[in-house]
C-alpha cells in the first residue's frame, strides 16, 4: 500500500530543499575538519602532498585505491589495452577462436604478473573442481569449491600457497587473493552448472577459458559459468547504438577517478576516523556526514572498478555484471551488496536454493545462514567479519519479521485505514531508521568497530534527542526522494510495456 502512489510536489520539493542543505552543513563541517586537521601528527602518514597547482595535500589512506591509479596504472592500462587490441584482431581474423585467445592472454598474463609456480596452482584447483563436476553430485562440488577457497583464507595452506608466487611487489597480496578467490569461485560454478545440466558435457577448455578471461581475473566481477559461456559462444554482433553506451560509461569511470582525486584533496574522510580524537571533536552533523561518506566512497571505489572492468568486457561482446546500487538508494537490507557479481553467485547457488521465495521465516533464516557462513569465508575469517555477517544476517532476517508482522491482523488494519500517501510516509520512516543500520552494520568492516561506536554514541545517546531526530528527518527525505524516483521508473517501465503490446 502507498508503493506507487505520489506525494504533493511542494513535499517533494522541501524534502529536497532540507536534504541539499543537510548535505552541504555537513559537507562544510569535514571540509572545515579536514583543514583543521591537515597538519596534525597523527595524518602525516595518510595525508601527503597532492596536486600542487590545487595547493592541498591529499587523503592517501585507502592503500588500494593509490596504487591503482599511481604505481600500477601504466601496467593495468597496458594489460587491458593489450587485450582489447588482441581481442579486435582476433574478432577480425577468426571470431570462432576469440574464447581461445582471451585464455591465453590471460595466461600469459597471470605467468608474467605472479609467476609459473602460482598457475600451476590455481591449475590444480581447476583440475580437482573439473574432476569432482565429473562424478555429478552438487553438494560434493560444492564442498570441494568451499574447502579450496579456505585454503586461501586461512593458515597455514594460505602461507604456503602464497610461497607460489614469484617476486615481491607492492599489490602482490591483493592480486594472489584476488586471483586465487575468484579462481575458486569460477570453477565451483563452473563445476556446479555442469551438475545441473549433464547433457551439454562442458570440457576442461571450457572451465579454463572461463576462468583466465583477464578483465575479471584478479577484481572480478565474477559472471556465472552459464551466462559466460553462453555469451563467448555467441556470434560477436554489437546491437545498434552499443558502441556510444561504451563510450559513455568510460567517459563515466575517468570523470569519477578525476572526481575522486580532486575529492581526496578537501575532504580527508579516510584519514580522519583513524584518529578518534580527532573525531569526536567533530559536530554531530559532520560525523554522521562522514560515516555516510566512508559508504558512498566504497561504493564509488567499486563502481569505478567494475565500470573500468565492464567497458572492457562489453568492448568483447559480453553482457557483465553491473555495478553496485548506490548506497544512497538502499533502505532494504536485501538489496544491500557492493559486489553485484559475488551477490548473484551467492543468490543461485545459495540464498535462492535454500530460500525458495523467500516468504517463509525459517527457510529465509536458513538460506541467510549459510550465505552469510559462506560470504564470511570469502571476506577472510576473522572478528571484524564475523561481527559483520551476524549484524547483516541479522538485519536482512529482521526485515522478513518486521514485515510478517505488518502483515498479522492489527497492524494491516491499522495501515488499511491510512491513506495511500501516510502508508508510504509510514513506509519511508521505517525506511529511515534501515538505512542507519545498513550504515552502522557495514560501517564495522569498512572503517573500524571504534569509529562505529563513536558513531553510534553521539548519534544515539549524547546527541539524542535533537541530533537523533534531525539525522532521521533528513535520512527520511532522501527516502522519499528514492522511493519518488523509484515510482517514476516503474510507471515508465509500465508505459514501455503498454506501448509494446499496442504495437
């Protein structure tokens, strides 16, 4: 009730007023915060001389991110404009071996980043999963894919598989986890797809053809053997107008890294929950600004990567993964993941199997479980990671309950009397007080439990009730400014429909 219904545009209009404004206090007071701290000793490390002709230094702390577009910018655009050139020539030559060559480039690739000895690893992990497919049975596939990826998360098998790679390197940690993760992964849906179809006798060039396609090697994202394999098999037909939707989503990902760049250069959002000292100093409004932003951040950081990713992948005919939802659209912990790919892995082979629909409690409460046991060993056991998948599995099966209860006798009665327009303003509220938690829960592994607690006391309990009040307020505008946008999409969505059955 009240999904579709809209709201006076004057509502509309000072929602957005007091959001923009919200926005731009909070954004003043890190940018205020971020001068203030420019100097201190305890940023020294992470905050370093940046574009001089900007006269600002700059927010290094996201060690990743630096690397990526500093030290290893020239080997990762070398790397991909070898494949995009190698792959046009091939489409151009002979497109019935365009799989075959994105292999062995691939190869040749991982040979000459990591080293012989590491592919002769990850090629025994593709061996044991195509022998284990052999034998037909799912959960045995299943199981072995689940053994081999704890064996590259957790010692001693992760210390002595890391002996396999060759040389020493600033990402040479990042790229064998990358790597070795998203290996196992692939071949476990590799091994799992060819379970569930035994008629069509997927070979061993299949899986590795899959597996060492370079663009979504070491960063993913991950697409499930069934979709790649029908996608690569395919005559390589670009539709009308693709080429300019590539174009434009490159042009996408090089405004956000310069965006990014010139961001990191007036506000030190990464650098400043380090010092909780330094924090807490910070006014209410700045430090839930800054919690939101460390979350709108990862998403960019992600977005950039699969977007930079995909352009490749899509210049090869193939149809990726998209990137993650914004944060700031999320209110639902169900649509809550900032790896699109990982997500749909997790949802075909896990969440859906066991969930079914998803409307019964203790599948749903079963089914998130064993997403959660399994996303935890993907991200690296540890405390922070089990703390995380408790709080999510916790809010995702929290949602079910809270909406089987809106659906028992008094509470859809007391709705049914409200109008459209207070259901969605209900709705929305509710809405508001998800999206914290969302924040709050991922807030834990991305910055620190100390940051997240800091958070939670001054937003919660020393700022309570104005300072709590306010944040909600605000967060329930952008809410309704979410759920307005998502209205418009679906009437539009609705139109194009109507439109196609006319004609």
């Amino acid at each position: 009730m009240g999904i579709k219904t809209a709201l006076p545009a004057a509502e509309l209009g000072l929602y957005s007023l007091v959001l923009s404004g919200s926005l731009a206090y909070a954004g003043r007071g890190l940018l205020e915060a971020s001068q203030d701290g420019a100097h201190r000793k305890a940023f020294r490390e992470s905050v370093r001389p940046g574009w001089e002709y900007l006269g600002r230094k700059m927010d290094v702390a996201d060690f990743e991110w630096v690397m990526w577009f500093t030290s290893f910018r020239n080997i990762i655009v070398f790397a991909l404009s070898g494949h995009v050139l190698f792959a046009k020539l091939c489409t151009m030559v002979a497109p019935q071996l365009r799989s075959w060559m994105y292999a062995v480039y691939g190869v040749l690739a991982v040979v000459g980043t990591m080293g012989p000895w590491y592919l002769l690893l990850l090629l025994g992990h593709c061996v044991g999963l195509y022998v284990a497919s052999l034998l037909g049975q799912s959960w045995l596939c299943l199981a072995l894919g689940l053994a081999s990826l704890a064996s590259f998360k957790m010692d001693p098998l992760i210390s002595w598989q890391s002996g396999f790679v060759t040389g020493t390197f600033d990402l040479q940690d990042v790229l064998f986890h990358g790597g070795s993760g998203f290996t196992v992964l692939r071949c476990t849906s590799f091994a799992l797809e060819s379970c569930a179809h035994p008629d069509r006798r997927y070979s061993l060039a299949d899986l590795l053809k899959y597996n060492f396609y370079l663009p979504f090697f070491f960063f993913g994202p991950i697409m499930t053997f069934d979709r790649f394999h029908a996608q690569v098999s395919q005559e390589p037909v670009r539709p009308e107008g693709e080429l300019w939707r590539i174009q434009a989503q490159a042009g996408l990902s090089a405004a956000a890294i310069v965006a990014v760049d010139i961001f990191f250069h007036f506000f030190y959002i990464l650098t400043i929950p380090s010092d909780l000292k330094f924090a807490s100093r910070l006014p209410d409004s700045a430090l839930a600004g800054l919690a939101y932003s460390n979350l709108v951040y990862d998403w960019v950081k992600a977005a950039v990567l699969f977007g930079v990713v995909n352009t490749v992948a899509r210049l090869d005919h193939l149809d990726p993964p998209q990137p993650p939802k914004c944060i700031t659209a999320l209110y639902v912990f169900g649509e809550t993941h900032f790896d699109r790919g990982i997500n749909d892995w997790l949802c075909k082979y896990v969440y859906d199997h066991i969930g079914g629909d998803h409307s019964a409690v203790i599948p749903e409460l079963a089914a998130s479980v064993a997403t959660f046991v399994v996303t935890t060993l993907w991200l690296g056991p540890c405390d922070i990671v089990y703390l995380w998948s408790v709080l999510n599995c916790f809010g995702l099966n929290f949602e079910l309950w809270v909406q089987k209860l809106a659906e028992c006798g008094p509470l859809a009665q007391i709705e049914a009397r409200l109008s459209e327009q207070m259901s969605r303003r209900v709705r929305a509220l509710c809405g508001a007080l998800n999206f914290w938690a969302i924040i709050m829960y991922n807030l834990v592994s991305l910055n620190s439990l100390e940051f997240t607690e800091l958070v939670a006391r001054r937003l919660i309990l020393t700022g309570f009730p104005q300072t709590t009040l306010a944040v909600l307020f605000v967060t329930y505008c952008g809410v309704q400014l979410v759920k307005e946008r998502e209205r418009t999409l679906a009437l539009e969505e609705e139109q194009r429909k109507d439109k196609e059955k006319l004609e």
